[in-house]
C-alpha cells in the first residue's frame, strides 16, 4: 500500500504518476497468474480533511489530497519480485523527487 500526502501544486503530477504511468508499469510487467501473481491493484485519491477522524469536517482549504494506490500479491516472492522489476523500471526517481524523501513536498 502507498499512501502519499500531496500538496495541491503536485496533485496532478503525483495522480498522473500513479494512475497512469505505474498503473501501466504494473499491468505490463506483473502477471494475474502463476505463483507470483498480483491478486489486486487500485489507485485512489481524496482530498485531505479538516480532521482526519472526522468525515464530515469537510476538506482543507490548501487543495492537498492524498493518493493511495494498493497491491495484493498471492505471496512474498510476488511482492520481491515487484521491487525488482520496480527498481529495474526507471520509474522511481521522478516519484521520489515529488517526495520529502527525495527533496519534493509530498509526505510519503
């Protein structure tokens, strides 16, 4: 499960990051058969609340939202292999340098 909170300046950026371009990376390379098969995969995203615990509370004014993507996989060596594939992808520098991880604004 990845669960970001994106500054409005990055919503689009982080949203096209996750359901398009690791979406796509995910249905390409990562198969729904076989002993290592992803089960499940989904992206969301909603906006940030006034309090978390709260749902009526109505969102932020600052236009942050969080996106969340979710991976089920028929076991570990599905989820090993995925961090394999991922580092190999070239696609986790641009998401790290949307994070605070990577000097980006978006608490991963």
């Amino acid at each position: 499960i990845g669960i970001v909170k994106v500054p409005k300046s990055l919503v689009q950026s982080m949203t096209r990051w996750v359901s398009t371009g690791h979406a796509n990376f995910m249905s390409g390379t990562h198969s729904q058969t076989g002993e290592d098969r992803l089960h499940f995969y989904t992206t969301s995203h909603a906006p940030v609340l006034n309090d978390a615990k709260d749902l009526d509370s109505g969102a932020i004014n600052d236009g942050s939202e969080w996106v969340v993507w979710t991976e089920y996989y028929a076991n570990m060596s599905g989820l090993l292999d995925h961090w394999k594939k991922g580092g190999e992808s070239g696609m986790l520098p641009e998401f790290m340098g949307m994070t605070t991880m990577g000097g980006g604004d978006a608490e991963a």
